[in-house]
C-alpha cells in the first residue's frame, strides 16, 4: 500500500520527470505532514527507530558538559556564553548537559535547533523554554537591558526551527545531524559520471506507484566534482554528493564570532565510500533495525547517508579529527566512570536511583566507546 508520500513523489514525478534522491530525502523526511521526523513519527531511543549516544544515556552529556566548561574556559569566561545544539530532536542531549550542571550555567544560552514543530514542543515539557527576544535582547534597543535582566542568569534555553540569524561566541554542536541532510547519489559509469534518480516503474500507475532507480548522466558541475573527488572510480562505484551538507557548515561557521563548531557523525573519506558497497552507507532504520529500500514507504523510515569528510573538509579544513572514544575520553568519561562505580559500590546495598544511575554508567560506556559503533564515530571540530 503507497505512503502519501509514495503517491506525492509519483505524482511529481508524472509532472516533470525522474527526481533525485536529494529531493526524495527532503520529501520523506522533512514534509511539513508526513515526513518522518516533521511529523513527529520518527523517534531516537531505544524503543524506538533508532539510538543515538544521547539516547544511551545521560553519561554523553555528562562528558559533553565538561567539554564545554573547558572550551567557556578557553574563551575567557564570556557571558553570555552560546551553545547552539543543531537537530537538537526531543531535546534528550539538552536535558542531559544541563543536569550535569556545567560551571558555565550562569552564562549559559541554550538554543535548541531544530526543524521539526512536533519535537520542538516536546522542549517545552522537560525544558524552561524563553522567549526569543529574552535569550537573545537587540543589542542597539533601550529594552535591552530590561530584557536582558527578565531573562535572568542561566542557563538561558531557547528553542528554534533554525540557526540563530546573529553571531555567537560559544558553540555549535551537530550530533548526528548531516547524515540525515538531503543529498545526490552519482555512479560512475563507462563513459563518465551518472546521476542515481527515482523514477517509476512503468508497470504500475501514478496511484499506485513503485518507485524504481533511474540513472541520467550527471550534470557538468556533479560529474566535475566527482572526477576531483575519487579520479580513479571503477565503474559502477557510487558515492554522495552532499550539496547541503557542506552549505550547513559554512551557515554553522559563519555565525561563529569567536569559539567552535563540533560535528559527530559516522563519516568516511569520498574514496573509501566509493569502493563499498551503496546499502553500506545509504541506510534506512525503522523500529531499531536496518528498513526497507530508501525507496520504498516513504516518511515511515529514517534514511541516512555516511557523512563523506572528504566535502567537509572541502567546505574549511577540520582544526581536529578524533574518533568519539578518544574525544570523550579526553573530556573526562573516564573519571565519570569512575565516580560512578565509587557511588556504587557504596550506594550498592540501598539500590536507591542514585546507586542504579551510578551503576548504569559502565554500560553506558561501553556502548559510548565501542569502536564498531558509537565510538568508531568521528567528531570534527573547527576552531575560531
């Protein structure tokens, strides 16, 4: 049986021609009433679609907490001091940070990004929402002094459909946000590069339609940047071309004045893309487990693209590259950990939440930390 969404993009398609997967992504993810996370369908957690380091527990943000007390540090104690958490979803991460309470809270904004209004208003139940015009007072208005003093010490939280349209001094944090991005499929074939499209399979109606891969010769400027990106393709390698993703990051370091951009996701060089194979980094995940074709029933099913470093770095190179288990061991998980199992082993004969929460710190952890998984992650970082 079609989704709505099945029917929307043959219906598109039956008006002008094959699409491509940026725009098939954009539909089944982001449509204002069907799409998988504007809708509200799609959920990070363990019962739910997928699980996100936030989602494992409260220790990342923990971790992530004593991160930003180093880097508030660093630039001199500002305050306000920013952080602006991208695709920051039901506000989990946001929620953890702040029960850790950081050292820098007092000059703590908060803004919680994030496109969905069906997420955003799940802020709005764990999280001491401010008005806009609180959190971030006009700087050249009379009232801003008033506004600024209503709005009080932090931490400030704010929550937002986009990035804030002003320059910050602090930082913006994306966890697992450019995979989710809309991007081109190309393969290479015989004679040059090809475009990856949907089109319809011309044994069903607009109606009831199956979509079907197509492939079109790439336009000049993909298959130009495809030939710079892995000169050496064999035919039938495919990769993405994540356009949008490399714009976010340039939005993202622009509204920096002074502090830094930090990205975490599952990421992979363009050439090493290239020689796997498509289902390896093209994915969807529906209920915890891997779904069906990113073709096929769209809007009930996340898709999600390994972020190509490669164009990333294309956009301004990294200032630092780790991997998640060495960007959280740095920042202190490990005495985390270690106060955890003191609590337990003293708190362990009370079996109070303080003593479980201590004690669910070494899962989490080990699940944080574990190369083949969440720990083989990259997290990017760019200094300014």
């Amino acid at each position: 049986m079609p989704t709505p969404l099945d029917t929307e993009a043959a219906a598109r398609i039956g008006r002008h021609g094959s699409i491509g997967f940026d725009e098939i992504v954009d539909l089944a993810l982001y449509d204002p009433v069907h799409g998988f996370y504007s809708s509200g369908v799609g959920q990070a957690g363990r019962r739910a679609d997928f699980l996100t380091s936030p989602e494992v527990g409260p220790l990342f943000g923990a971790v992530i907490a004593r991160a930003l007390d180093l880097w508030w540090n660093q630039l001199g104690r500002p305050d306000p001091f920013t952080v602006v958490e991208a695709a920051a979803g039901s506000g989990m991460l946001a929620r953890s940070i702040l029960m850790a309470e950081p050292k820098c809270s007092s000059a703590l904004t908060y803004v919680l990004v994030e496109r969905s209004a069906a997420l955003r208003e799940q802020h709005r139940e764990y999280l001491p929402i401010l008005d806009g015009s609180l959190a971030f007072p006009p700087q050249d208005d009379e009232s801003a002094g008033s506004q600024a003093e209503a709005a009080g010490r932090g931490p400030r939280c704010v929550s937002l459909p986009d990035l804030p349209a002003m320059a910050i001094v602090g930082v913006v944090l994306a966890n697992e946000l450019l995979d989710n991005l809309p991007f081109r499929v190309l393969e290479r074939g015989p004679s040059g590069w090809l475009e990856v499209r949907a089109g319809i399979d011309p044994t069903s109606s607009i109606m009831n339609a199956t979509l079907v891969e197509i492939v079109v010769p790439a336009i000049d400027s993909d298959a130009v940047q495809a030939d710079r990106l892995v000169p050496d393709a064999t035919v039938g390698a495919r990769i993405p071309l994540q356009h949008e993703a490399a714009a976010w990051v340039a939005s993202a370091l622009d509204i920096i004045d002074q502090g830094r951009l930090v990205i975490i996701d599952y990421a992979s060089p363009t050439e090493d893309l290239a020689m796997r194979p498509v289902g390896e980094w093209l994915r969807t995940y529906r209920n915890n487990q891997r779904g069906d074709s990113p073709l096929k029933a769209l809007g009930t099913q996340d898709i999600t693209c390994e972020v190509d470093a490669t164009q990333l770095g294309s956009v301004r190179r990294p200032t630092v590259i780790s991997s998640q288990a060495a960007f959280l061991t740095m920042h202190g998980m490990s005495d985390l950990v270690d106060q955890g199992r003191q609590i337990w082993n003293e708190r362990a004969h009370l079996g109070d939440l303080l003593a479980l929460r201590a004690r669910s710190r070494i899962g989490e952890s080990e699940a944080l930390l574990d190369p083949a998984g969440l720990g083989g992650f990259t997290v990017f970082e760019w200094i300014k």
